[in-house]
C-alpha cells in the first residue's frame, strides 16, 4: 500500500497532514469498504488515500488461521511522507 501512496505530489502544503482508513481485507485478499475515519478536509489529500488503498487490491490471502474470515484494518497516512 505504500508504494501506492502518492506517487504524484499533492502540492505545497502549509503543514503535514494526516488521514485515517478503515477498510476490510477479505479472505481471498480484496479489498472493500474504504472509509475515511479522520480527514483533514483537504480533497487531493483524502483522494489520495482511497486510491492507495483501492489499488493495492488485492492484497495476499489472509493467513490460515483467519481464512474464512474477514478483517477490519485501519491505516494512518501521512503528507508529506516522512
């Protein structure tokens, strides 16, 4: 998912900001229901990280032990990245 996020800059920004995701890893390893948890309001920006999330779909299966299942990750993204 990291290399999926932002491959093109966002522009200048005053500070650094963050976003948070939710979104659920299914067993086969797509990705689905992507929310914004916390937006700094700034649309390039929230644009963005659906965009990294949805385009790393889809990810490995999940392991094993929690085939059969789904799960329920949360991601902090921040710009300008560190």
């Amino acid at each position: 998912m990291g290399q999926n996020w932002l491959q093109t800059s966002l522009g200048q920004l005053e500070r650094r900001v963050q976003a948070v995701a939710t979104f659920v890893v299914n067993p086969d390893g797509r990705i689905t229901e992507v929310e914004l948890e916390k937006s700094r309001g700034i649309r390039s920006v929230d644009l963005a990280v659906q965009r990294a999330i949805l385009a790393s779909t889809p990810l490995p299966k999940l392991p094993y032990e929690l085939r059969g299942r789904t799960v329920m990750f949360k991601a902090v993204f921040e710009y300008p990245p560190r």
